[in-house]
C-alpha cells in the first residue's frame, strides 16, 4: 500500500511538471509564432491535467475498496446475501426462463 501511494504522489507530482512544461511551450510558441510549439504546450498541458485528474481519481478508488473490504470483513454473512441476490438477478437477466410446451 505504501508503495502504491508513493507511486501516485510521483504521477502527481510528473503530472505538475508536465503541465508546467506545456504552460512554457505554449507562451514561448505565442511569443515566436509557432504554432506547432503552441499546440505542443497545449497537449502537454492536457497530459498533465489528465495525468493529475486519473492520480487522483486512483485515490478514491482505493478508499471505495478499503471501505468496501471492512464492510465484508465486518459483516461477512449479508455481504454473501447481497452478493447471492445480484447473482440471481443477472441470472433472471441473461438467461431469461424459456415456456414449457
């Protein structure tokens, strides 16, 4: 676990400087006319943001199954009910029951 929220740390933190990298191309592209290095700052700013948007959308992914490994290890028996009820569920759904002649 540790490690993993120091991977993530590092996504953010390469995220940052990649944003800050396009934020640079983009003005030194406006200040020269290049408009290839404009569009190249900009994408770079795109990455970063995604880049920084999907560490961080990965954060609360791992609360969801902390909080959802305690449930089942607090409360085993309903977790099996739930679990068993939408087993049935999508089993009526994809196997729908063929009439008998």
């Amino acid at each position: 676990m540790a490690e993993d929220k120091i991977k993530n740390v590092e996504s953010k933190v390469e995220g940052a400087a990649t944003d800050a990298k396009g934020h640079v191309k983009d003005a030194v592209g406006g200040l020269t006319g290049n408009i290839g290095m404009q569009a190249e700052g900009k994408f770079d700013q795109f990455a970063g943001h995604m880049q920084r948007d999907f560490a961080d959308l990965y954060e609360e992914g791992e609360g969801v199954l902390e909080k959802a490994a305690t449930f089942v290890r607090d409360k085993p028996l309903l977790s099996l009910g739930i679990v068993s009820a939408i087993g049935l569920v999508l089993g009526w759904l994809i196997f729908p029951r063929r009439k008998r002649s």
